[in-house]
C-alpha cells in the first residue's frame, strides 16, 4: 500500500510539474511581457534596462526555477488588466468561489443520495421514472442555460432573489463570507443549484445503479434469509457499499465544480476566482491566466490524491489485488 | 469488413449497395431503433437541425446578417402571437431588428459547424495517438499515454478557455475576429482527444495479436499501412460511438465558450453567442431574445445526446 500511495504522489508532483512548465511558458513567451508593463512613451534603453532588471535575458531554466521560487511564495507577478498584484485578487475572490462550491457539492450530495436511493428501491414506481428521465434532461441542460432559466423565474418573473452579486458579507480575518447573513443565503441559493445540478444528476444515477447491483449480490439475500428488516438490510448492509464509489466520483468531480463554477460565476455575476479568469482571458491578461492555472490544478491534484489514497484505504480489495498481481 | 468485399470484387456497386440495404434492413439495430419512438424522434430532431443548418438560406425567412434588409423599425418584436407581436417575425425580433427564428437556424448552422469539426480534430489526434501508442507500446506508450493522464486530470473546458486565451494573447489582434472560429475549434477539440485515444490505444493493443496483423506483417506490408488499412477499420466502431456523444458534448463546449465571450465573435454569432447577446435584455422583459435561441440549444443537445446513448447500448452487445 506504500508503494501505491508512493506511486500517486509521484505521479501528482509530475502532474504540478507539468502545469508550472505551461504556466511558465505562458507568462514568459506568450505576448511580450514587456510591452505589457511599459507605457507608449518608453524608449529602447527603457525596455532593454527593464528586460535586464526583470531577468528575461537568463537562460530559461535558470527564469524557471525562479518562476517556481516566485509561485511557492504566491508570487505571480501584476494583473496587466487590474495593476495590482495577482496574489492580492486572489486572496480576494478565493472565499467566494470555495464558498460556492462547497454548497454547491453539498446540495447535490444532500438531495442526490436520497432520490438515489429512493428511484432505486422503488424502480417500478412511476415517481422514480419521472425523477430519471428529469435527470436525463439534466445532464443535456448547459449549466448557463439553467442559470438564465433561474434567473428569469424568480429574480425577473417572481423577483423572489437577486440575480447578482454575492449579497451582504461577513468578513473574518482574511476571509469574507455571505453564509452568516440572510442577504448572503438568497444570493447563494440560484448560483449553487445552478452548479451543483450537473452534479446532482450524476450522483443520483450512481447512487441508484450501485444500489441496484449491491441489492442483487448473496450478501443481501442471505440477510434477507435471516429475516432482517427491510430498513436494516437497505440502510445497514446495501447503502454501506454502495457508498465508496460514490465517495471517489464526488471527490473526482470537485475538479468539475471548479472549473463550472468559471460558468456560473458568469451568468451571476459572482466575485470569484471564475470571473476574474474569464475577463483574464477575455483581455489576455497572462499573469492571472497563469497564477489561475497553477491554483486550479493544485486543487484538482490534491483532491484527485486524496480520494486515490481514501479509496484504497477504504476498499480492502483493492489492496489485495495489487498484492496479487505483484506476486507478494 | 473491408477484407470481405476485397474478396467479391465482380460484384457491382449497385447490388452491393441492394446488398447493404437488406442487411440493415434485418438488423438489431434497425429493430431497437424502431422500438424506441424517443429515439426515432431524437433522430428526427438532429436530422432537421441538420438539414437546417446545411440549407440555411433557403430555409430562413429573413437574411439576418444582410444590413439592407435590416431596420431599427423592426427592433424588439416580442413573438408574432404576443400582443404587439408582427406575423413577419414568428419568434420576434432582437436588439437590431433581425429575426429570432432565421438567427437560431444561421446560429446553428455555426453551432453544428464547430462541434463536428471539433469532433472531427479530435477524433483524428487522439485516434492517431492512440493507434501508433497500442501498437508501438513500450516507453512511448508510456510516455503518451501518461500524457493523457495528466490531461484528464483537468477539466476539458479549463483546456479550452486556456487553449483559447492562449490564442488570443498570441496572435495579433487585427487577426482574432477572423480566425475566433479556428481556434474555438483548436480548442474544443484538443481538450478531448485523450478519450479517443484511449479507446483506440486498448483496440489497438487487442487487434494487433492477431493473426491477420502477423500475415500481413509476413507477407511484407509495412507497418503504417497495417495500421491504417487493416487495424483502423476494426477499432472505428466504438470511436465513432464516442463521437456521437463527443458531438453533443463538442457543441455544449462551443456554447459555453461564446456564452462567456470567447468563442465564435458576434460577427457570425453561434447559438451561444445569441444567448450571450440576449441574456442583456432578460431584465428589461424581452425574453425572447435570449430564452427561443437557449431552447433550441437545449433541444439539438439533448436529441444528439439520445441518440449517442442509444447507439452505444445497441452496439454493446452485453447489453442484448
């Protein structure tokens, strides 16, 4: 089991090695940075003595290592767009954005297991039809087209919740939250079904096809045999194992969240890490586009290596297979 | 399949064709297609979106992107049978007076543009990559393949804002209206070759122990040939499978771009564009502009991912 874990986290330090090399790239020869930081009026002596003071005529491992220096201390550079330091913008919208998707994924978690369970124990009932094929349409459903829906129905047509913003927040110590007001909970409301509806559509039919294979395997029918309750047989013995994959798609797919949550940030206009990367990309800002890379997939890694490692400590099968395999 | 018909060669391309026909005719996947209306109304959906898309001009009632059939007169007609709605303009009319309907059968026609030839590019890359990986094996295999890996590891539309962004900060900007379309394109379809590759890299590995692949390396074919003519048409099946489903997927990707105003310019807008473009006038009560163009986009996603689902299931045969 060391040797796995060794193994994936290898594998996620080559991974973080790779992004950095692109975000380097990205930042030092895409566009010129040069032209970027000097006004129209600079002379060439301006420019050569910037080039020099900045390190840009190193040799390029040399510029990357100290890219990499720069990147472990938070150091980015300055927005082209916004003259302020990347570190800062960050610092800013980070709260809003892991505010979102940590509601979001609850939400889905929260309303998906159980009408997963529920289309799964009742499959013949014509409500758990209907909640399946509604999910179909769910997973067709763009994730903006489903907020301008939202946003129609009840901030345009019923003027029930605001369609912007993140409403009234709380700031603590560095981190600003809308959670501890009413202000912030309608805000947050349309934006997190708006993302986490994918999500929750996903989760349903996992949870319902695992139940139904778990439901089919000996284990159960002899605890039926035993003459154990319904409520024991499905909470106590089926629901336990059809958790784990369930455990490992729902981690894999907080990477989905946040890269979604550029969309739903979009359509309602969330200040978060999304949105500052859209206009990024929008006016070719590469400092942000780069230091947005670098965070995102960070927080895809670790979480990609977490539910690897939750997964093989959690399923002893797992374990023994690759002892098998490897002759042990 | 190929190696069947080398051997009739007398026969004619008519009766051969006569042949086909009777053939799928019988089949199972005639008979579960028939058996499924929701199928066979997905089916006639992405064929009149289709349809459509290629004979736009013919088929719209207004030229939307003609300047001189365009006045500000005509500016924000809700749908012809609201009040205040004119006949001339079935689903109403935007900002600039151009028809809703004839713009989502022009946007679409952008829309299916994109997400075939995205799926097309990757198709083709990760096809490649993936024959030539299953083949060769070894580190190369390794190496492409771990490659892949690191590219699952982030989300597709990630890759595609970032290929995307690249573009736009590399190329000067004169050129950017013009080329937007080829590098949505470039984009969509680089964020998702690692699955095509996979599926060919494992048939690759499968088919090339076979005995056909050792006759005809024995009888002196080269390997590039091998690998085009003989290994490529058996692994093609679940490829193009994937690429039904890619293609949904290909233009939801497009749509997301545009709509977050990156992707196709409002030039030549695509269903995502108008959606962006419309999405300004929700709050002042001109629904129409942006809610028919969101539910045709809506509609061609969900037929194209029906009939995707449904031809996987036909073509799984553990599933009969």
């Amino acid at each position: 089991m060391g040797f796995l874990i060794l193994n994936r986290v290898f594998q996620a330090a080559l991974v973080m090695i790779v992004v950095a090399m692109a975000a380097f790239v990205l930042s030092n020869y895409v566009g010129d940075p040069i032209s970027n930081m000097v006004g129209q009026e600079a002379t060439q002596e301006d420019r050569d003595q910037l080039r020099e003071d900045l390190g840009l005529n190193d040799p390029a491992p040399v510029q990357f290592v100290r890219f990499i220096g720069n990147a472990l201390q938070g150091d980015f550079g300055i927005s082209y767009r916004l003259q302020r330091p990347v570190s800062d913008l960050v610092a800013e919208r980070l709260p809003a954005t892991l505010e979102l998707v940590m509601v979001s994924a609850i939400f889905a978690l929260v309303v998906g297991i159980p009408l997963g369970i529920f289309t799964a124990l009742y499959r013949t009932f014509w409500g758990s039809r209907l909640i399946l094929t509604v999910s179909l349409a769910g997973v067709s459903l763009p994730t903006f087209v489903v907020g301008i829906l939202l946003i129609y129905v009840f901030s345009v047509t019923l003027q029930w919740l605001p369609s912007f913003g993140r409403g009234e927040t709380t700031a603590l110590g560095g981190w600003t939250t809308g959670l501890l007001t009413v202000d912030g909970w309608r805000a947050i409301i349309m934006p997190a079904i708006t993302l986490g509806l994918y999500q929750l559509t996903l989760i349903l039919r996992l949870v319902r096809a695992e139940m139904l294979e778990v439901l089919r395997t000996d284990y159960i029918k002899f605890a039926r045999a035993r003459g154990l309750t319904n409520r024991a047989i499905n909470f106590g013995h089926a629901l336990k194992n059809t958790m784990i994959p369930v455990i490992t798609i729902v981690g894999l797919n907080i990477g989905g969240l946040i890269a979604f949550s550029i969309v739903t940030e979009t359509v309602f206009q969330w200040p978060g890490m999304g949105l500052l990367f859209v206009q990024a990309v929008q006016f070719a800002d590469v400092p942000v586009m780069s230091a947005y890379l670098v965070l995102a997939s960070l927080i895809f890694v670790l979480t990609n290596l977490v539910v690897d490692i939750l997964y093989v400590v959690i399923d002893p099968r797992l374990r023994t297979e690759r002892r098998v395999k490897a002759g042990v | 399949m190929t190696d069947q018909q080398a051997h009739i060669p007398h026969q004619s391309l008519g009766s051969r064709m006569v042949d086909g026909i009777r053939r799928f005719a019988g089949s199972d996947l005639l008979y579960s297609f028939v058996r499924q209306p929701v199928v066979v109304v997905a089916f006639l959906i992405t064929v009149i979106f289709i349809l459509a898309a290629i004979f736009a001009p013919l088929v719209a009632p207004h030229d939307p992107f003609n300047p001189a059939s365009l006045s500000l007169m005509d500016s924000f007609f809700p749908p012809s049978w609201v009040e205040g709605g004119d006949a001339r303009f079935l689903l109403g009319t935007d900002n600039q007076g151009r028809d809703i309907f004839s713009t989502i059968i022009y946007g679409a026609r952008i829309s299916l543009m994109v997400g075939f030839a995205a799926v097309v590019f990757s198709i083709a890359l990760g096809v490649l990559v993936g024959l030539i990986s299953g083949f060769v094996g070894g580190w190369f295999d390794a190496l492409l393949m771990r490659f892949a890996d690191i590219q699952l590891t982030i989300p597709g539309l990630l890759i595609a804002l970032l290929v995307d962004g690249i573009a736009r900060t590399a190329l000067p900007s004169d050129m950017r209206e013009e080329i937007a379309i080829y590098v949505v394109i470039f984009a969509i379809g680089i964020s998702n070759w690692p699955q095509y590759a996979r599926v060919a890299r494992s048939g690759a590995m499968s088919e090339k122990v076979k005995d056909y692949v050792a006759s005809a390396r024995i009888i002196g074919t080269p390997s590039w040939v091998i690998l085009l003519r003989h290994v490529l048409p058996n692994i093609l099946g679940p490829v193009l499978v994937l690429g039904t489903i890619g293609l949904a997927l290909a233009i939801t990707s497009e749509a997301t771009l545009s709509f977050l105003g990156v992707g196709v310019p409002p030039t030549t807008p695509s269903l995502g564009t108008l959606i962006r473009i419309g999405n300004d006038f929700l709050f002042s009560g001109e629904w129409w502009i942006t809610l028919f163009p969101s539910g045709a986009l809506v509609v061609l996603v969900l037929a194209v991912n029906l009939l995707g689902d449904w031809l996987r299931d036909a073509l799984n045969p553990k599933l009969r």
